[in-house]
C-alpha cells in the first residue's frame, strides 16, 4: 500500500501522508475505513513509530481522517477530503500563477497554457 522512496528529497511523513491523501481522495480507502494503527504501519514500513504520527497527525488535521480515543484513526468522507484537496491547490495555483506574471507571463500566455495550447515551450 505505502512504499517510501529514499531517493525522495522529501521526509519520509511527507511522503506516508501524500500517499495516503492519494489513497483517500482515489476512493481506494472507502469513507470509515479504519486506518492501521501507528505501530504496525512503522513496522510495515520499518520506520520510527514517530514518523508515522506526525503523518498520521497532519492528515488529521488536514481532515482527510479522524481519530476515535482507544478505537483508532479512521476515513473521512471522500467528499470532504476531496473539496480540501481542492482548496489546497487551488491555493497552490493562484499562488504559482502570481508568481508567474510577476516573471513577466502574460495572461494571454497563462490561458493558452490550460488550455492546452501550448506550442513552444
């Protein structure tokens, strides 16, 4: 389910976190799916138990899952992980975007690129 990538320049959470997120938003982890607990994901992937908290601790906060004391951590609904996912690159884009005119890309050039127009670069 989970591989970590040790040529990744990124942490290994970022890394267990961003697949799971995929995992939800794909529907492959239905809505209530009880996530595996911290100690046998760190086994599994042979990693401190830490590192799998601090994954599991973002994507709670993220809402992409939550926790139930003494019960274990859980699926959101695909739904509410999907209009997240949503929102955080929508954020991303308009943050890229601004950051593209001010390097001098024109609007005109802006549009042709999602349009899917783009002949010379």
């Amino acid at each position: 389910m989970i591989n970590i990538n040790y040529r990744d320049p990124r942490p290994i959470y970022e890394q267990v976190r961003d697949k799971f997120r995929q995992l939800i938003i794909s529907g492959a982890l239905p809505a209530d799916y009880k996530m595996p607990s911290v100690r046998d994901m760190a086994g599994q992937l042979a990693i401190n138990h830490n590192t799998i908290q601090r994954a599991y601790r973002e994507l709670e906060a993220d809402g992409y899952i939550y926790t139930v004391p003494g019960k274990g951590s859980f699926v959101c609904q695909q739904i509410e992980a999907a209009e997240l996912r949503k929102k955080e690159l929508y954020k991303k884009f308009d943050e890229i975007v601004k950051e593209l005119e001010l390097v001098g890309v024109s609007r005109a050039k802006l549009i042709e690129l999602l349009e899917g127009e783009n002949k010379d670069d």
